[in-house]
C-alpha cells in the first residue's frame, strides 16, 4: 500500500513535470523570448514570463521585440485588446526585418470609440514597399477575452490567422514579378502607440486621455520557426518538415477565407481601383487570394 502510494505520487510527479515541459516550450516565455524596447514601466512582464502587459499614456506608449530573429515559421501570439473607449490607439503584432528595403508582415489593431468595432489591418511589405493592406472587422469582442493571431511565413505563402481562421494568404507572385519577402530575417515586435491623427475614423476620434492608460495583454507566444544567428539550434534543414514550411489552404480554408472575406472584409487594396488608378497590382490579377 505504502510502496503503491510512493510508485503512483511519483508517477504522477513525472506526468506532471512532462505536462510543464510541453507547455512551457508550447507557451514560451516573455523574459527568454522578448527585450522591452521602449516605454520603461509601461511595459511589464508578469507571472514569471507567461503574461506581459503594455500601456499607453499622454506621455508614451510602450513596445518590445524578440530576442532572437527568424527566417520562416510559425508565430502565435494571444492578445486581449484596450477595453472600452480604445480610439485613437493602435495594438501592433508583426515581423520586421531593418534597414532599406525592409520586409515586414503586419497585424494592426486599431481602436474604436465604445461600442465600435476594432478594426484589423494587415498589410505585406516587399523590399521596402507596403501599399498591400486588408482590414477586417472581427466576429468577436477582441477586448473581452485573448484570441490567438498567427502569422504563417514559408517560401510559398504568408498566411494571417485568427483563432487558426486564415483571413488572409498572400501568395508568393515573383514569378509575375511580385517581390516577396524571403531573404531578410525578422524580428518579432509588439507595442501599444497612439495614432489618433489616422486610426480611428480616419483620425476623426481622438484618444480620449482622461480614460489613460490604455492597456492591452500578450500571452502565449510561440515561434515555431527557423532561428538565425548564435545559439540558433533550428537550422531550415531541421524545419523543412515542420507543417508550416509548406503550409497552403486547404479546400476548407479556402471557404473559411471566402466566408471571412465576404462577411467581415472592410478594405481590400485590389478592390480599391480610385487608388490603383493605372492598374491594379500584378497579384490582384494573378489570384483570388492576395
Ligand atoms: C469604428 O467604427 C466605425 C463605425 O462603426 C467603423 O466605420 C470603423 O471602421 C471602425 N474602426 C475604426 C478603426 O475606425
């Protein structure tokens, strides 16, 4: 009995420690995957590198970025946007590499008055030219609970996700001509900013300080990706079976996207051809999804 007590207790103490393993290399942590960047104490890692929280006032907002830089992969991130009256402020989750010619693949998030919606901007930078923007309305209260935003990046396709629902795929067109971001590493960034001169209603609404600070919450980042520089232990060869290298849309993500586009599309570059006067982009013509 006391033998059969000891051997089960141990038994689950090794159940337990391989459930923290698989979580933590699921969850990653703030203080092992990200450096603050700017803000000072408006941002904060907390829980022991699970949750990190910025905030924005009328002095600054705040932001940080990942330690380490990719090329390729998979990168998850859980957000919980600014509650209540968030105009005038812009939530950021995207991938940059730096210098001219940059890339940079976005998620922007742009606040609302009480009672409006938020609305998600995305938008695909090529040696340093962006022009390529979407933007969706969401089907849920973004503020109300987290939500997991993913960005797929492989040498085919970079695919945004939300809550694993592709919403947008922009596919790889240097065949037309279309540069594409495949050769610059990229750092992961985040940060809460005020934009109130363009986001919100087109810079109608302002932020409205007496409700400051703003604060939004990360949680649950995970880059499944291939590191790049010292200490990097995934190598392209290591990931080129991973799931996201070669990761497409399925025919039930394709009507996912359809059903996403359809509904709660608000903008879409190739539909704007006031803007694209002398023409439409080469990948507007090349496929439906762009
Ligand atoms: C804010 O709400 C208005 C009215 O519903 C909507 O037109 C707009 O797209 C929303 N988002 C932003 C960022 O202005």
């Amino acid at each position: 009995m006391g033998l059969s007590r000891y051997s089960n207790s141990n038994a689950l103490a090794v159940a337990l420690t391989i459930s923290c393993v698989i979580v933590a290399s699921y969850a990653g942590n703030f203080h092992d995957d990200m450096d603050i960047t700017f803000g000072g104490e408006r941002a904060k890692i907390l829980n022991g590198g699970q949750d990190l929280s910025l905030s924005l006032n009328q002095y600054s907002g705040s932001g940080f970025q990942s330690k380490h830089e990719y090329l390729f992969g998979r990168f998850d991130m859980q957000l919980r946007l600014v509650k209540g009256n968030s105009a005038g402020t812009v939530t950021t989750f995207y991938l940059s590499s730096k210098g001219a010619g940059h890339n940079e693949i976005d998620f922007e998030f742009l606040g609302n008055s009480s009672g409006n919606p938020y609305t998600i901007h995305t938008n695909v930078y090529s040696q340093g030219k962006g022009d390529k923007e979407q933007q969706f309305h969401l089907w849920f209260d973004p503020t109300a609970a987290f939500h997991t935003y993913t960005i797929i990046w492989n040498k085919q396709r970079i695919i945004f996700l939300i809550d694993n629902i592709p919403v947008r795929v922009f596919n790889n067109h240097e065949a037309s001509g279309v540069p594409f971001p495949k050769s610059q590493p990229m750092r992961v960034y985040a940060s809460l900013w005020n934009a109130d001169d363009w986001a919100t209603q087109g810079g109608r609404v302002k932020t409205d300080w007496t409700k400051a600070p703003f604060t939004a919450s990360y949680r649950k980042f995970n880059a499944n990706a291939n590191k790049i520089g010292p200490n990097s232990k995934s190598t392209s060869s290591q990931n080129e079976n991973q799931a996201w290298s070669t990761q497409g849309i399925d025919a039930a993500g394709r009507n996912r996207i359809r059903w996403v586009q359809k509904k709660h599309m608000v903008y879409d570059y190739c539909s704007d051809k006031k803007r694209f006067a002398n023409g439409l982009p080469a990948e507007c013509k090349r496929s439906r999804f762009h």
